[in-house]
C-alpha cells in the first residue's frame, strides 16, 4: 500500500489531503478534504494528473514577435513535453485573433491549443 500526501488547490483553503493507494495504484481511501472537490482533485491526481498548458508560439508579420497560447482543456501530465516539442515547431502568420485555434487535437488528446491575445 502506498500513501501520498498533496496540498488541494481546487479551492483557495488548500487542505492537507493523504491518499492511501492499493498495490496496483488504485485509490482507497481520501481524507483531510473538506468538500467533494478535494475528493475530485485528489483521485485524478493519484490516478491520472492533467494540467493546463501555456506557452507561446512565433507569429510573422505581426505586432509582437510571439503570441500567448493554452490548451483548451487540461492534457495529461505525462503529455506536456511532447506537446510543447509540437508547440515549437508552429510559426503562425499574422493577424491572429484571440481564440484561433493554433494547434487543433494536439497529439490525438482531444485537446486544441489555442491563441490567448492578438499578434
């Protein structure tokens, strides 16, 4: 059996959650929350940890030499260094609007990048 032990950050109390996890990595029990949202967090956390991704892509012809970008929804953890080497590869031509998509399904995710100001 394993334990973790994670600092919430669903909401702004920041409770102090311990995890116990079964030997092939399933969650058991969850405690020290003080709502579901804890509950929520932590599972996916333990099991399968996502994250929002920002960056920056180039753009040509623009205003400003880069243009703020970010995943539309959270991407797997293990994914983010693979989405960014796609991420550097792109060099978009100006003008580009906030919401363009920069990057549609990154990486078979499901998940588009997508630009966060104008260039």
């Amino acid at each position: 059996m394993e334990k973790r032990d994670l600092i919430c950050v669903s909401c702004p109390i920041g409770c102090a959650i311990t995890v116990d996890l079964d030997d092939n990595g399933q969650v058991i029990s969850v405690t020290g929350n003080t709502c579901k949202r804890g509950d929520s967090y932590a599972r996916q956390e333990c099991t399968h940890p996502e994250r929002m991704l920002t960056s920056t892509v180039k753009v040509e012809g623009g205003r400003l030499p880069v243009v703020p970008v970010k995943s539309a929804k959270p991407i797997p953890k293990e994914l983010l260094f693979d989405c960014m080497t796609e991420i550097n590869k792109v060099t978009l031509t100006a003008p580009v609007k906030i919401g363009d998509v920069v990057l549609k399904n990154i990486l078979n995710t499901g998940v588009d990048i997508v630009a966060t100001n104008e260039a």
